[in-house]
C-alpha cells in the first residue's frame, strides 16, 4: 500500500472511531441495549435544553458579620482578664457589641489598635463597637466565597455529585444553583444545599431514651453549665431515639477531615469511614486514649448520627454507623469531604424548568445548523466548484467529528454550545477559503495545477494554524473564567475550531491527492 493508500486508511479509521460515539446521540437506550454495541451514552444536555431545577439561595452575611465579632469578643475577655479591665457585657447584637469596662479608655484603645472596630452610638453609657466598613466587607467577601467553593464542592463532587450543574453567584449575597433534571430528586439536592455540614466529636456523660428521661437523671432537673443535651433521630419518622448530655464545646470538629468514603460493613450496611489530616489524627488519639469503654457522640448539623464505644485508641481513621441507606451515606460523605457551611443558606426561589422548550430549542439549533450548511454548500460548490464539493465533503466531515468528540468525552450541550456549533459552520469553511485562493495566486503566476495545490495547502498552513490557535486561546480562557452557559459554548468552539482545521488541512488536502493526485492536468476546477 502506498503513502496515500495508508493516510486514507488512518484518517479513516480514525474517522470512523470517531464517528462510533456520534452514533450515541441519534439511538434511544432501547435500540443501545438491543445491539450491544451502541455506545452507553453521548452527549449529556444542559439546564436551559432538558429541564431541571432552578434555585437562587440568600446567604446570611449577617451571621458571617456576627461570627467575627465573636471572635475579636473572645480576644477582648482574653486581654481584659490579663489586665483587669473588668468587662460586663450589656448586649450583643446583628453588626455592635455593647459593653461597660472598669478601664473604659483601655478597651476603646484595645479596640482602635484592632484595626477593624469603630465606635458607634452608645446607649445608656455603654461602650459599643462594631466592624468598621471596610473590614465588614471583607468578612462579607469572605462568607460568600466559603459558600461558593463548599457549593460547588458538595453539587460537582466527582464521586457522588451531581453532573453538568451551575453554581454561581448572583449579586452579593445570593447563589444561583441549576441542575439539569433526571440528574437528582429535589428532596436529595435539597439536603446537599441546606445542610450546614458542622461535624463534631464529644464524649457521652449520660444517656437516656429521650429528653424528658434524660432530664429527670440530672441534678436538679436542669442541664449544667456548659453542657448540653442532643438527640440522635430516626431519619425516616424523625422520631427522637436517644438523648445524650455532652459537653457544649466540641473534643474534634470536622474542620480536620481529610476524607470520607462510603463502604459497607460485614452484614452489608453502609456506613462512612473518614480519615483526619495530620493534625487531626493527633487530637482524635489523644482524645480516643482518654476515654477508652466510653461513647463518643458523632453530631452533623446538632443531630447525632451515631454514639458507638470506644473499643481502643484510633488515630487517623474512624467510621460513621447509623440506619442509614446507601444513598443517605453518600450523601454525607459528599457533605464531609465538602466542608462545613461558614454561614446558613436559604432558598429564596425556587422552579422547575420543563424539558418542552429545551426540545423546541434543539429542534430549532438543528434547522440553523442545517440551513446555515446548505447555504455555505451552495455558496462554495457554486463559487469553487469540484474544490467547493471537497470542502463541503470535509464540512460534513468537521460536523460528525466535532458531535463525536463530544460524545467522546460526554460533554455537556446547552443552548450556546448549539449556537458554538453554528459558528464552526461558517468557520470551517474559512480555512478552505484560504487553501483555495492561495492556489488560485500559485495557478495565476503560471504554476502547474499540481505544484499550485502543494504549494497553496503549504503556504496557507501556517496562516490557518495562526488564526485558528488565538481563537483557541480565547476558548480556553472562557472555559477557565466563565461558568454555566459560557463553558459550554467554549467546549464546543475550543473541539469545533480543531476539526475544522483537521478537516481542512487533512481530509480535504487528501481528497486533492485523490484527484488530480499525480495525474497531469490542464486545469483545476477552483
């Protein structure tokens, strides 16, 4: 076989390769199923093609505001206490903090020197303090982005998240969640959004049945000053199945994870198992070492999800039992390996997209396809000739590799990913065209048809090549800054722009090397 023959059979092989995985996108799982051979699946559609569910979250800043004055609060108790300001806290409010002090002039100089406190308003002699505007919204800034990146973590968790899905800002405090439907059930996405994910370890003092019970075993009836009661519930019924008195301050907190991954133990029961980071493991020894023959209550979000003995020291690894189902499972290992929530979410609106105008949408982004294709057809056949029947050849072409990859690599399509796929039409062709007026310079400065085509695909190469890769560029940048709708118009330019340009400068050069090929012509129909 000659060098043609072995080009035309990679580029077909290849071609055909491709092609395999377009096949997905035009077979209904039945006809999949039936032959055994069909791809499993093809290109996935987007929120704004298939339906789904359309969220907008509030984020309360505020609590982020409050959290940070708590923190320079405990500064302030630690230096009064050292030096003997004598601090009597008055009220505690959203945004100020009031308080009287022995040594007035020492706290507000305390506070000046913080660099983030201002005085505002008193009432009734007290001092009061609040964050000054600069640093609140800093802490503000802050807040949202915690939000933003421990969303995204829990919705696009590549283990058990939910694919194709858009988590973006809107505003300054507001979040913008879509996912397309069929992915999740509503009741599952919503306890991936809501729930704050505050994990926390601490040593059982006493257990009872319920509250009430529990209550009635303590002094006096009432629950001792820094402890608290928590209870562990029945996840179906919520019904309350034990009550347990544990410290209020935490021996661990989830901020040390490291991992967590669902498995099953020996009667196949899910449970989660969790690995802390270096730091963690420590504590979490030193704390199991302590305490060995006592339980250890396991609370997410103020709920105890287990409360198991310590059978013996445990360092870096530990587990998570409860009556739980897989999917329950699964979902709090999302929520641990995401993080914990800095500060609370809402919905504040919420609907369904339905799948009628995204089916309306395709159908109507395939016709601008089709038209836009017969035109350049048209155009380019009627203006180029034979020349204008190769280039439409590798338009076909361009179009069934650009879908093919994509099914490849099971992209996402949404609306401007169709209308990206439009442009590579018209884009296609451009390439062509400078193949194809490059050769008709070469014939008019009295070339030979053959050595006009060779030298017009090698002069135009680096011109195409030039072009098409600061395009490139600037897909790729999209794809890094952009989100949602955005990206998916940058997949599909960024694997449109390198078909067209495989397509011009392989399938349509090789259609030349077929004919005229080596023969010797008068002419080239161009």
């Amino acid at each position: 076989m000659n060098r043609l023959g072995l080009r035309m059979a990679a580029v077909g092989l290849l071609v055909g390769a491709i092609a395999y995985f377009a096949l997905a996108n035009f077979a209904s799982e039945e006809m999949r199923r039936a032959s055994g051979l069909l791809p499993d699946s093809g290109l996935r559609l987007g929120l704004d093609l298939q339906g789904g569910i359309h969220w907008v979250l509030g984020v309360k800043l505020d609590v982020g505001e409050e959290q940070e004055l708590g923190v320079l609060r405990e500064r302030l108790e630690g230096e009064a206490e050292e030096k003997g300001w004598g601090l009597d806290w008055a009220r505690v409010e959203a945004g100020r903090q009031e308080l009287q002090a022995g040594d007035a002039a020492a706290v507000s100089e305390w506070a000046d020197g913080t660099g983030v406190l201002e005085s505002v308003d008193p009432v009734e002699g007290n001092l009061a303090f609040g964050l000054d505007e600069s640093w609140r919204q800093e802490v503000r800034e802050r807040s949202m982005s915690q939000v933003l990146e421990v969303l995204r973590l829990r919705i696009d968790d590549p283990v058990r998240g939910i694919p194709d899905s858009v988590v973006t800002r809107q505003g300054d405090d507001k979040v913008l969640v879509q996912i397309p439907g069929g992915q999740i059930d509503r009741s599952r996405a919503r306890m991936l959004l809501k729930s704050t994910g505050f994990l926390e370890f601490k040593i059982v003092e006493s257990a009872a049945p319920s509250e009430e019970l529990l209550l009635a075993e303590l002094p006096g009836g009432s629950v001792p000053e820094g402890k608290e009661i928590v209870s562990e519930l029945d996840r179906e019924t919520q019904r309350k199945l034990s009550a347990y008195l544990v410290p209020e301050t935490p021996a661990i907190t989830g901020k040390y994870l490291k991992d967590a991954r669902v498995n099953f133990d020996r009667q196949q029961r899910p449970l989660v198992e969790f690995t802390w980071d270096a730091q963690g493991g420590q504590i979490f020894q030193d704390l199991t070492g302590a305490h060995v023959n006592e339980r250890l209550a396991i609370i997410l979000d103020d709920i105890v999800y287990s409360a198991p003995v310590i059978q013996s020291r445990i360092s870096m690894r530990g587990q998570i039992t409860g009556s739980f189902s897989p999917q329950e499972a699964a979902d709090l290992a999302v929520v641990l390996r995401a993080g914990s929530l800095a500060v609370p979410v809402v919905i504040e609106e919420e609907r369904t997209v339905g799948p009628a105008l995204g089916a309306d949408s395709i159908a109507r982004g395939v016709r601008a396809s089709i038209v836009g294709m017969v035109l350049v057809v048209l155009f380019i056949v009627v203006y180029y000739k034979l020349s204008g029947v190769y280039a439409s050849l590798g338009l076909a072409l361009n179009l069934l590799l650009l879908v093919g990859i994509m099914s490849l690599f099971e992209a996402t399509l949404t609306m401007p990913g169709l209308a990206g796929i439009v442009l590579t039409v018209g884009m296609a062709v451009d390439s062509n065209v400078l193949i194809f007026e490059r050769i008709r310079e070469e014939l008019r400065a009295g070339k030979t048809p053959r050595a006009a085509i060779g030298t017009g695909f090698n002069r135009a190469t680096w011109t195409i090549l030039d072009s098409n890769i600061t395009t490139l560029i600037t897909a790729i940048v999209l794809f890094e800054v952009g989100t949602g709708p955005i990206k998916g118009f940058a997949v599909t330019l960024s694997v449109g722009i390198v078909t067209s340009v495989f397509a011009a400068l392989v399938i349509t050069r090789i259609l030349f090397q077929i004919y005229p090929g080596m023969r010797h012509v008068e002419s080239v129909s161009i």
